[in-house]
C-alpha cells in the first residue's frame, strides 16, 4: 500500500459557540480529514489542547462532544483545541484541525454584595448615619453588588424589601433606594428622639431569565443635629 501522502484536513480551523450549561456528550462539532493515500483507512483523531479534557473526539467519526460536564464560562471562558487526524499506517503523519470554542453566558450567578461594613468573613451588611435634622431627599448611603455573568445576565437593580424602627414598627416609607445606582435616600423627616435607628432590607435582583437575587441587611442610625453654639463678649 502507498503511505506517502499525509493525511488532508479540508477545513483547517472551525469557530464555535456552545452553552456554559452544556451537560456530557453535548454535540459541539464534527471535523473532517482523509488520506490520499489509495485504498488508505480515513484517519484516526484525537484531541489535544488546553482544557481538552472537557471534550472528546470520536477516533472514527470525528464528532467532537461535550465530556467532562465541567464547563464555566467564569473561570474559563473559551477554549482552543486542536484535533489531529493520524495516519494509521505511519502514526507520525497527520493533519491538524484547530477549533475555537467560546462559552456563551447563563445567567448561574447570583448578585454578591461589596464594599460592605463588615469584615471579608463575616455576612455582609451596611450601616450608615445621617443628623435627625437631615432635609428630605437627603443622601443616606449606597449599597452595591456586582454579578459575574455578562450582558444582561449581570445588570444589577436594588429594591427595598421591608424596613422597620427599633422597636419592630413599619417605617418603609422612611426611605428610598434608587434601581439603577444602589443609592438610598431619605423620603420623611428623622425625629432621633422618637426613634433613633432604622433596620431595611435590600435585594439585588440581576437581569436574567430567570432572575437570581440576594438581600443584604441595612441598618441607618440617626444622630444629633448640629447645635450652632454662641458666645458672648463681656463689656
């Protein structure tokens, strides 16, 4: 038999883009080569490359699949391989067929706080201040979360949940978050003597389908206003 030819690989590089969710033996591809070699055997494949441990290539038929059920887009989010199609007479000759594997975005995180009052390892909360004599619509605090998915997967808006006083009254009228910004505002006036500290709770809710949200704790305490002092000057 003639075994001078190399094997030929008639489309040298494939593009693909293939679900992070993508479960085992999930269909990716097929690739092609044959040897012009006559009466030669088609090529046996296999598959090298970085991370070519999540896919297989069947040696016969080329198709190349989902293995190792492990793929996620935010660690890893695209793959080059390459598969090789050898010679089955002379396993030293072979083609090469690169393959490029983005990962598309599911929406599999949720929103994680940041930038919070507390410690790394503890829950994560705000507290923040503002004078009882504070005009309405005043700046209270912002709250911020951050998603790891992308596009809109990872656009993040804030509600308030529920807020109560010290003593367990509603006063979820008391304050407003902005959607977009995270940004928490007074909407009534503070009276510190009557009540001195207000607990909410805030959701973080990203745009996915469906939505995964996480609340967070916030707790506002209302302090003394400013007291102007005078002096008198003996005569």
């Amino acid at each position: 038999m003639d075994t001078d030819n190399v094997p030929v690989c008639p489309i040298p590089e494939i593009f693909h883009e293939l679900s992070e969710a993508s479960s085992n033996s999930t269909y990716v591809t097929v690739v092609e080569a044959y040897d012009p070699d006559k009466d030669a055997r088609p090529p046996l494949f296999y598959l090298s490359g970085e991370g070519f441990e999540n896919f297989r290539v069947d040696p016969e038929s080329g198709i190349l699949s989902v293995a190792g059920g492990s793929l996620d887009r935010e660690k890893k989010s695209s793959y080059s391989l390459t598969v090789h199609a050898r010679d089955r007479e002379e396993p030293g000759s072979e083609c090469r067929i690169h393959v490029r594997i983005n990962l598309l975005d599911e929406n599999d995180c949720q929103p994680v706080w940041r930038y919070t009052s507390g410690m790394e390892d503890e829950p994560p909360y705000y507290k923040f201040a503002l004078k009882e004599d504070s005009p309405i619509g005043s700046f209270v605090g912002k709250v911020s979360a951050e998603d790891a998915d992308i596009g809109i997967n990872s656009r993040i808006s804030y509600s308030l949940i529920s807020a109560v006083t010290q003593f367990g009254d509603p006063a979820k009228d008391q304050f407003g978050v902005e959607p977009r910004s995270g940004v928490i505002s007074l909407l009534r006036p503070l009276d510190r003597e009557l009540i001195s500290e207000y607990n909410l709770t805030l959701k973080a809710m990203d745009g996915g389908t469906p939505s995964l949200s996480t609340i967070v704790p916030v707790t506002v305490q209302g302090t003394p206003a400013r007291v102007h002092g005078c002096s008198s000057h003996g005569q």
